[in-house]
C-alpha cells in the first residue's frame, strides 16, 4: 500500500485527526491535508518557466557558427557541443559546456521531422530498390544485387538476383515482377537511381529514355523519394533487409543467379500465402498487364573493328570476320548479348566488367589461311567445335607434331567453310574409326553418296537396253584375265 492510501485509510476510514495523522505517519500535517482533502491523484501545477539569460544569449551566436560552418562539415564530421564551447570562449562568451549542450539538444529537437503515418489503399503503391548481397555461385563467393518490389497494400513482394545494378537489370526486374503479380501497381515509389533519373531537378527529375519507355508501356505513375531521404519508402526498406536475413542467411549456394532466384521466390512466396486475400484486393484495383511484351534489354548501335571485336558495356566481344568494319545493333540482356548484322543475329553471353567473349569459330576462314596463328589457338578451338575434333588435333599433335597437325586442321577449316560443320564433322567420325585422317578421306564429294541423276526420256524401241556405267576396277579385271 503507498503512503497516499494509508493516510487517505488512516483519516477517512478510521476517523484519524490530522494531527495524530501527522504525528503517527511522520509526515507534515499540510501533506495530510492535501491527500484527504484533495483528489485521490495528484496535480502537477505548471509553473512559468524560469529565465535562461545565457541560453537566450548563446542561442543565435551558436546558429551563426552553424551557418559558417555548413560548408567545412559533413553528416560524419559535424560540429560537436565541445567545439562550440571552444569556439564561444575564443569569441568572449564565458558559458558552462552543460548549457551549451542543451541549445544544441533543442536545435536538434526542433529540426525533427514528424513521420505522418500512411494509408495504403489496395492497388495504389509499391515500392521498388535494390539491395547488396553475397551469395556462392559455383563455389566461387562473390557479390550480387537483390531486386526487390513490394506491393504496399497487401505486403507481397518479389526478389531476382543479377550481375549487375544496371538499368538493365532494372528493367527486367519491372518486367519480372509485373508478370509474377499478374498486373501493374497504379504507383511505384523509387529513390534516385541513375537507372531511372538522369538527373535531379527538385521537385523534378529529368527521366531517363529507356525508364520513360518502361513507364509508357505499362503507364505506371513514377514517384520519387526525397534526395537523401530513404525513409520516404520504409517498407521496401525494411524488407529487403529482412529478406536477406530470413532467406539469404547462412549465404546460399548455387550453380547459377538464376537458381538461386528462383529458390529465393518460392520461399517468398511460400511465406506469404496468407496474404492471398489482400493481394487479390491488389489485382482487382491495379491495372492490367498490357498485351504487348516490352523488351528490358539495351539497343545499342556500335561499329565491328579491324581486328573483328565489338565492345559494349565495358566488356568486349568477337563476332565473325566478314562483319569486320561494318555497323551492327546490340540488344544487351541481364545474361546475353545478342549481335544483329544484316540478316545475320548472333548470341553470346554477357561479358563480365572488363571482360572478353571470344569465340574462334568466328575466324574460321582466317585461321584456314593461317596455320601459325591456328596453332596457338587451337586448344579453345578444338573445344568450341567438339568432338570429335579434339580427339583428331591430338591424334595429329602425336604423329606428326603441332606444325603439321595444324596445316591438317587448317585445311579441314577451308573444308567446314565451304561444305558447313555437319557433313565434316560425320566425315571426320567415319575417318577415326579407320585410323585415317589424311584430308582427302574427310572431303565432303568422296564421303557422300553421289546425287541422284535426273532421267531422261528415250524412245520406246530403246526401252529395253540396259547402258551400265563405266568403272575403273573393270579394267583391272580384264588385265588380270589377259594376264
């Protein structure tokens, strides 16, 4: 029991006087008073608030020093409390450092930003930001970035892992999750990456083309946070830091990217089946996936050099010789890299930052002329054409050594480009089979059943006769009988 309850028991129950309250109690008999004669709790009774002559004086100085200042700190190297009182008592002000504090305590204070709490109505919002993560590709740890969309109503997300934070893993991260939701949010909150704004004009940004294009396509309205204030989307923020603490924690491993995508949204999605009822609340107030597909990839014109390279996006590719010098277009994906010329559309996968793509089938017509120049190349391209080529370059190497195995393969390459891979590479089966790989056992017109003749039409009394073709072993026989 507190002391209140027991004098209020002692007086008003038990018929105590103040007096012998006070007395027994050992309290004044004004405190007696004030509990029994007053309410059961107590009131605090404002009073005015005393004077601070000193804070009053100091406050604009230090909101001065503060505007000097603004220039030569930053968030990490900012002005302290101890420094504004070296600074006051180098300019005459003789004040305690406690009292210094406490005009910096209040300045903070009254800089504080009120947070207005939100109404997500259903198909209104979502949120979209990327995240850094580490993952085991191949046994091989290495860095990645986590797409993340969060639709803010019902609280679903979707998550892909890529490469690159690029504007092409950007896009496709949009394409990606519209198709998994199965409609387009009304309203998409970002901050300012460079994937979308290519430039800050607050309030406005000026968007950048592709980002534009994703946005007409499937005429979503684009939002943007605050600069330096990614509070503005706090729920994407939040989840993509808990997603990669419940699914992407001990670090996962995997044989590719995309493996662990897919294994990291089937356990998002897993987890988020109870929302089934507010997600469909999402669908039927969002807007409809268009008809038509949008390509996320980046169109980019580009010129083949001399030497048969193409560099895109900081990585460099081969492409076949006779495109040397010539103009081409590039469709740059998240994992591909596909190279129109013309009628002629190659495929090769992204190179990493920096790095080559170089596929030696592409100089076949050049390495057949130069048999050196095949010689050191010819481990990697013995593998790109298969077998049984590796097993013939090493049959070669063995026997005649590298110099003469290499003019061999050249001419076999002259061969590939006029007659094309397949009827060789069957020539070249049937020749190792029998030990025989001299070039004239793998062409093309003396492994292959001659064509068919065309007939022709003879008058009927000729009808019957029967005109066999000459051979040249029919001759032998007959020497051998003269004989």
């Amino acid at each position: 029991m507190g002391q209140i309850d027991l004098i209020r028991q002692k007086v008003q129950r038990e018929g105590w006087s103040l007096r012998k309250a006070a007395r027994e109690l050992g309290v004044c008999r004004n405190t007696v008073r004030k509990y029994t004669r007053g309410p059961a709790e107590p009131v605090r009774r404002e009073t005015e608030a005393r004077s601070r002559p000193v804070r009053d004086r100091i406050a604009p100085v230090i909101d001065e020093i503060y505007a000097e200042w603004e220039r030569r700190t930053t968030e990490k190297q900012r002005i302290t409390g101890t420094l504004l009182h070296k600074e006051l008592r180098k300019r005459g002000f003789e004040v305690g450092l406690t009292s210094i504090r406490a005009v910096v305590r209040e300045r903070k204070r009254q800089r504080l930003e009120a947070f207005v709490p939100l109404i997500h109505r259903p198909g209104d919002a979502a949120q979209v930001d990327f995240f850094e993560v580490v993952v085991d590709v191949a046994g091989v740890r290495r860095k990645a970035w986590k797409f993340v969309m969060r639709l803010m109503h019902s609280g679903c997300d979707f998550a892909c892992i890529y490469d690159r934070q690029d504007q092409v893993a950007f896009l496709d991260g949009h394409v990606r999750a519209f198709a998994f939701f199965g409609f387009v949010p009304r309203r998409i909150v970002y901050d300012n990456l460079k994937a979308a704004v290519k430039k800050v004009q607050f309030p406005k940004r000026q968007l950048s083309k592709r980002f534009e294009a994703l946005q007409r396509h499937f005429q979503f309205e684009a939002c943007f946070a605050r600069p330096g204030e990614g509070h503005d989307k706090g729920g994407v923020e939040s989840r993509g830091k808990t997603i990669r603490l419940q699914h992407l924690t001990p670090i996962p491993d995997g044989a590719s990217l995309e493996e662990l995508s897919a294994r990291l949204l089937e356990a998002i999605q897993r987890q988020q089946e109870p929302k089934a009822e507010r997600l469909a609340e999402d669908r039927v107030a969002s807007l409809p996936l268009p008809a038509a597909d949008f390509d996320p990839r980046k169109r980019e014109p580009a010129q083949v050099n001399r030497r048969c390279m193409l560099r895109l996006e900081k990585g460099t590719y081969s492409v076949p010789s006779h495109w040397k010098c010539l103009d081409v277009m590039a469709y740059v994906g998240v994992n591909e890299v596909e190279i129109v010329c013309g009628s002629e559309r190659i495929v090769r996968p992204r190179a990493a930052l920096k790095g080559t793509e170089i596929r030696y089938k592409d100089f076949l017509p050049d390495l057949a002329k130069k048999p050196q120049a095949l010689r050191q190349v010819a481990p990697e391209l013995v593998e790109e054409l298969g077998a049984p080529y590796g097993q013939l370059w090493d049959l070669l190497s063995e026997t005649h050594g590298a110099l003469d195995a290499a003019r061999t393969v050249a001419r076999i390459l002259s061969a590939i480009t006029k007659h094309g891979e397949d009827p060789i590479r069957a020539a070249l089966v049937a020749a190792l089979e029998t030990d025989r790989v001299h070039l004239l056992e793998v062409e093309p017109e003396r492994t292959q059943a001659p064509p068919d003749r065309e007939k022709v039409e003879v008058p009927a009394s000729l009808a019957g006769y029967e005109v066999e073709a000459g051979c040249a072993a029919d001759y032998d026989d007959l020497l051998a009988v003269s004989s």
